[in-house]
C-alpha cells in the first residue's frame, strides 16, 4: 500500500493534543461549519475538507482511537478496519449519525441532520419601501401612513392550505418528516420534501382562495413614524412588517427609506440650510439689514455688515433643520446674492452714472451691464 501523507488530525479540528472532548466537540462543529458541502454546493475542495473534519472527528472523538492514534499516528487508526470499530478509509461509518449526535438541533430538522423531524422554519422575506416627504416634514417629523403589498396568511383557510371542512393527511413522499434523503458523494444528506415544502403534511382538498399555499398577497396599510430632522436616504424599520414566514418561522421586517423631496427655496447639506439672500448694491456698501424666511415659516431680520461681498455667507446658527436623534439644530447659511436691477429708473441711471464717475474711469461692472 502506499504511503500517503495525512494531514494531523489535531491540525484538521484546529486544536491542541490536550483538548478536552467538549474542545474537541466545538473546534468540529466550527470547522464542519465552515466546509459543510450544503453550504458550498458543488466545491469539490470544500467536500474534501469535510471529509477530513469528519475523520479527524470520527478519530478524535471516541477515546479508544484517540488514544490508538496519539500512540501510533495515522498507522494506529489505520491498523485494520475491524479493530476499530469499523472505521475504514473507503467510508466513514455514519456521517449523518456524528451530524445529528454534535450539531443536534444547530442546523433543525432539514439541514444535515438524520433526525428528520419538523420541517424548518423560515422566516419571511424582508420588504421594501419608499416614502416621499417635504423638507417641512422632515423639520417637524411626522406619522405617515403607507400603503404597500405583502404575503400574509390566507384570509380564507387562515394558512391551513384546506378548504373548509376538508383535511390534512400525511405526505406520503416523505411520510411526514417533511424531508427527504438523497446522496451525495461519501454523504447522505436531507433536503426539504419536494411535495409538502417541508410541512409533512398535504391538503385533499386545497383551498380556492390561496390553492392551498395557505398564504396570500394582502394590501397593507401602516403608519410610520418618521422623526425630525430625517435626511434622504435613512430607512426605518418596520419590525415584523415583512413577508410571513414558513413553517411558524416569523415575519420578515419591512424597511422604509425615506426620500426629502427639493425645497423651492432652501438648500439642505447635513443640518445646514442654505438660502440665497438678495441684497442691493447700497446695502453691500453700505450695510444694512434683510428679512429672511425660515424653514418654520417665520421670518427674520438678519444683518447685513458694510461691504459685503458678492457669494459671501451670513450664517445664523440654530435655524437650520433639528439634528436627528440629537438635541440643538444646524444652521441657516445665507448666501449673499446683490440684486442687480434690469430696468433701473432714470434717476438710478443717473446716480449710478455718477457713482462710476467716482470709481475712477473704470468701466465697472454697472457701467458694462447698463450700457446698450
Ligand atoms: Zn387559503
Ligand atoms: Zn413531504
């Protein structure tokens, strides 16, 4: 026979040679985990590497064999078939009895386990939705009504699947374990039961309304509570307001992204709130003071200083947008624009010729923009 390098056994499961059982029972799990061939379907390397947890395992966990082995290595596991209890190279016993004895209830009844037993539960499917609001909204927060689609139980049958009256029986493919067994590879494994879904039982007579799924698409209507200061793009979520699940496993949740919609006049970045703030020539000069809207819909006086530029930005700390989840607010940034007139009465004509006499020959800016 030739002589083939096996990889450790302690190596393999990850663990030292004076791990307990219980050790030795975890680094299997979470090594059997990472490899299991449900979870990497059609990986030939990963099925590889199962194989080698389970012999580790199958070795390492009975304690004749572990000894044989930490005494002789490879050569005293693999001494003869018979003398340890039937461990041999071309099969490895059970694997589905060691998967039910170490993962026990870990995967339920569908998943690598040999038990059968209940079907598994699933959880529903997690929904989608949008709303729109205004920034005002979005200011003051609010509680929204939507209206959206999900599967819930049958509104006839209430998710039995029968029609009145009529039973349920036991499925005959898989007699009411819900799963069924299939081979693949070196292993035997479980799959959910094709005709029932996995429930283990069948309906005679389905019910009209769902043909016997026992769930339904239903129109909901909620209401969702959106706090102030929300930004575009923040979901909320609606905790058991998605799809129903399988086989008692719960709901889904519902997530509700919400969209602020463009304000006419205010600009929004974080917390901030910009606005532009139209100014007159005179008053970049010479100072003064402009009314402003606030998003609250009040309005006030905000100060113009003397020579003020053309793009500059007054800030008025505090009357921006709340800050989410926080106390205090952002800030109102206002962005100075000077209104230029475009049909100035004569007599503005005549001052601002003056002024730009005064500005020293230049043709200025009012100068370009007046003259035909
Ligand atoms: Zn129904
Ligand atoms: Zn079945």
């Amino acid at each position: 026979m030739p002589t083939v390098m096996k990889e450790d056994y302690y190596e393999i499961l990850g663990v030292s040679r004076t791990s307990s059982q219980t050790e030795i029972k975890s680094a299997f799990r979470r090594a059997a985990m990472k490899c299991h061939p449900d979870l990497h379907p059609g990986d030939k390397q990963a099925e590889e590497q199962f194989k080698k947890v389970n012999e580790a395992f199958s070795i390492l966990s009975d304690p004749q064999k572990k000894q044989m082995y930490d005494q002789y290595g490879h050569d005293g596991v693999n001494m003869g078939a018979g003398g340890f209890g039937g461990f041999n190279a071309s099969g490895f016993g059970d694997v589905g009895d060691i998967f039910s004895s170490v993962f026990g209830d870990i995967f339920g009844g569908g998943f690598g386990s040999a038990r059968g037993g209940k079907p598994r539960a699933r959880r529903g499917e997690d929904l989608k939705s949008d709303v729109d609001i205004t920034l005002e909204e979005a200011f003051d927060g609010l509680e929204k009504e939507i209206s959206y689609t999900r599967v819930d139980r049958c509104s006839v049958c209430g998710g039995s699947g029968a029609e009145e009256g009529s039973s349920t029986k036991t499925c005959r493919s898989c007699n009411g374990s819900g799963t069924v067994v299939y081979q693949q590879g070196f292993f035997s494994m479980r799959q959910t039961c094709p005709d029932c879904g996995g429930k283990g039982t069948v309906v005679e007579k389905p019910c009209k309304k769902c043909r016997g799924s026992g769930v339904e698409r239903v129109k909901e209507k909620i209401t969702v509570k959106i706090p102030s200061g929300v930004r575009s793009g923040i979901t909320l979520r609606i905790s058991n307001g998605g799809d129903i699940g399988q086989n008692g496993g719960g709901y889904g949740d519902l997530y509700v992204e919400v969209h602020v919609k463009n304000h006419k006049i205010f600009e929004r970045d974080g917390d901030d709130l910009i606005l532009d703030g139209y100014i007159t020539y005179p008053q970049a000069v010479l100072g003064g003071s402009i009314k402003v809207p606030t998003i609250e819909g009040k309005e006030i006086e905000v100060t113009i200083p003397k020579g003020t530029q053309f793009g500059e930005v007054l800030k008025m700390q505090g009357c921006g947008m709340p800050k989410l989840g926080k106390k205090g607010f952002g800030d109102l940034l206002i962005r100075v624009q000077i209104e230029v007139p475009k049909k100035p009465t004569a007599r503005q004509k005549e001052l601002l010729e003056e002024l730009a006499k005064e500005t020293g020959g230049k043709k200025s800016f009012f100068e370009k923009l007046f003259e035909k």
